[in-house]
C-alpha cells in the first residue's frame, strides 16, 4: 500500500475562517452601490457559510433588480479573490502547531480566477 503524501480539504470552514475577510471585501462593494441599503455583518456571513454564493446574493440583496445583484455578486467575488490573495484566512486554533506543509489552491469559477500559496 502506499504512504498517504497529500490530503485535500475544502478550505473554508475546515482550515481557516475566511468571514473577517469576507466581511471586508463584500461590504467595501456593497458601499459602491446606492441600491445596497444593509451590509452584511459577521453574523450574516456565518449564515451562509456553505450556500451557494449566488443564493446568498438572492437572499441578502432580494430588494435589488436581478441584473444588479449578478454585477454586486460578480464584483464582491473580485473583491473577495484580491483580499484573500494578499490576507489569507485565520487557521483555525491548533493547526498552526501541527508540523504539516500546507499549500492552498484557491478557484474562483464566477471570477476565473485560480491561487497556489505556499
């Protein structure tokens, strides 16, 4: 039998905590449009850890045109892939202490964007 190398993990939500940052990226688009009159807390975001990111956009932004809220939820993924890119996620307690290398890829479909960081 072979020696297990490499284990792959869907990151967020097992790894790392990625809602500080969500909160950040999303909401700093939300400011951008006029239409947006609630922005998400880290309650909200917690929430929808795990829905599928264009129910949470029907959800939380019903109240916009749908056309709106695909250009919101396209822009907020931008924000939310360049945010990550340069702050990462928080690891969860203890994983730190473990002696794992850890490489992280990160795919965006809606954004067609892809991340490696070591």
């Amino acid at each position: 039998m072979n020696k297990l190398d490499s284990v792959i993990f869907d990151l967020d939500g097992t790894l790392w905590d990625s809602t500080d940052g969500l909160l950040i990226a999303w909401n700093k688009v939300l400011d951008e449009y006029d239409e947006v009159v609630k922005k998400f807390s880290k309650k909200d975001i917690e929430g929808y850890m795990g829905t599928p990111i264009t129910e949470i956009y029907d959800d939380f932004l019903h109240y916009i045109d749908p056309i709106t809220r695909r250009k919101i939820e396209k822009d907020c993924n931008k924000s939310q892939m360049e945010y990550l890119e340069v702050h990462g996620g928080k690891l969860f307690p203890g994983l730190d202490r473990e002696s794992y290398h850890i490489w992280v890829l990160i795919l965006g479909k809606s954004t067609q964007m892809v991340f490696l960081l070591t």
